[in-house]
C-alpha cells in the first residue's frame, strides 16, 4: 500500500522529492491534476471538489495515507475532507495537509517575530498561515502576499527566463514594504522552490526563506513513527507512480524538470 501524493500540478514534486530521500524505502502514488492547475485562483467549493476526487481515487488505488503536497488544497480542502469526508469514506484512512507542519517550525527559525508568507491567490485569501500562526505562536506578527503569476510562471517553464524577475521583484517589494522587519519568509507553495534563486535575489541578506520540502518529510517520518498502525499498513519497495489529468508526454517533459530525471506517467481522465 503505498502513500498518496497529490497537488494541482508539478510542485508536488518538489515534496515528493524530499519524501524519498528521508524515506526512500516506502512506495508512492503521485497524482498531478495537471489538467485543471492551477487551483489558484479557484473557488473553495471547486478546490473542495477537484481534491476530494484525488484523495478518493488515491484510496481507490489502494493508499491508506494521502499527502495533500499543495498549500491551496491545504488551505480550502483539508478540513472538510478531514471532518465530513473521511468518516464517511472510510475512517481508517489518513489525510494530511502541509500547512500545519510548516507552521510548526517558524518559531525557531524567525528572531524577531516578523515573518512573511508568499502563496497562491487562494492560500493567501483562506487565511490559513496567518489563523494556524496565532494559534501555535500568537507572538509573531504575519504579512502575506498573494503572487498569482508565479504557479504559471512555473507550470509554464518560464521560471528561469527575465519575464519572471518582473513578477518576482514586484511581490517581493510589495511584502517588504507591508513589514520592512521581516526576517523570515516561507514559500507558501510548493512550486515557489523552483523560483528560489531569483527569490533570493530579490530579498534583502537577512531575510531567511523556508520552503516546505525538508519541513514535511521530518514530519511525515515523524507522523509515521508515532503511528506503527498505519507505517505497517505501508509497502516498502521504494517504487514510485506517476498519474496526471494531462497529457503523459507533457507530464513526463515537465516532471523532469522538477525531477531531473525521467519519469513514466500514465493518464487519467478529469471525469
Ligand atoms: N502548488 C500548489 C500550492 O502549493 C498550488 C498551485 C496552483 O495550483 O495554483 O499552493
């Protein structure tokens, strides 16, 4: 049985990747909706409903445990999935977000207390950092900033290319500007790392910049170390399958971008 891993798009992978290599010895499913990324700019009610069908055909494929590795599912879709859904669907089975595990680390990481978040238009309008922010470390004080053209900047492999420094340095100055005392910024997306250089570019020395790959494998080893009930259920063969909404041979010419190696993928219908 392997562990489910889903987002809109690629940027899962940028999880995915981090996954294997602090646990390279369980089996994977990733699921890409490529076909209908980005969830961006989507409402809750559409983020809701493309989600739980990724999470319902992951458990159809046999996953007890699905990893939503994409902050705007995270952000309008866990909860309900996990309070209405899952009782219904089957009890048992697990699924988690990425948002919670992140917030659980900023407070050892920021010194001043000021810390920024960068997310798609949708994480940064459900609130999502700034509520689990105050619930765990009410002392540290939140700026947000939506970036709506970094997801397609990225899906559209244009990341690398001078049209993105525009955007990049825009959002970036637009948070500065909002909090100039911000020392730590977390990439609220899981596409973001892929913009990481230029992003580092653009933000003063000082600011530090989290991304969530490393964050959500120490707490999924974490996770499964606390519940031997489900680590037993898990297959360990260390393989791992692709499945896109798109088409297999641009998933296979994108993940490799974010992979840097090839991978096999097989379509799925969005219906
Ligand atoms: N990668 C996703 C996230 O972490 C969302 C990108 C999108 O579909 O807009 O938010």
């Amino acid at each position: 049985m392997p562990i489910g891993v889903f987002d809109s798009g690629y940027g899962g992978l940028t999880i995915l990747n981090k996954i294997r290599e602090a646990m390279p010895e369980y089996d994977y499913i990733y699921y890409g909706d490529n076909a209908r990324a980005p969830y961006g700019g989507r409402s809750f009610e559409v983020v809701y409903q493309f989600t739980l069908q990724a999470v319902k055909r992951l458990f159809e494929m046999g996953c007890p445990l699905v990893i939503l590795a994409c902050n705007t599912a995270s952000a309008k879709a866990l909860r309900s999935i996990q309070q209405k859904d899952l009782p219904l669907i089957d009890p048992e089975k697990r699924v988690l977000g990425i948002i919670r595990p992140t917030v659980e680390v900023i407070d050892k990481i920021t010194k001043n207390n000021h810390v920024g978040i960068f997310g798609t238009p949708g994480t940064i309008a459900s609130n999502s950092y700034p509520l689990e922010i105050a619930k765990l470390s009410p002392e540290i004080h939140v700026s947000s900033e939506a970036c709506p053209m970094w997801v397609p900047l990225v899906e559209n492999n244009e990341f690398e290319n001078e049209g993105a420094d525009y955007f990049i340095k825009k959002n970036i100055d637009n948070l500065m500007n909002e909090d100039s005392e911000i020392d730590t910024v977390i990439l609220g997306c899981t596409h973001y790392p892929l913009l990481f250089s230029k992003i580092r570019e653009y933000l003063p020395d000082n600011v530090n910049i989290i991304s969530q790959g490393d964050i959500v494998a120490e707490s999924l080893k974490d996770y499964l170390k606390r519940h031997p009930e489900m680590d037993n259920r898990l297959s360990k063969n260390g393989e791992c399958r692709f499945y896109t909404t798109e088409s297999e041979d641009k998933f296979r010419e994108m993940a490799s971008v974010f992979l840097n190696h090839d991978v096999d993928a097989k379509h799925l219908s969005v219906e």
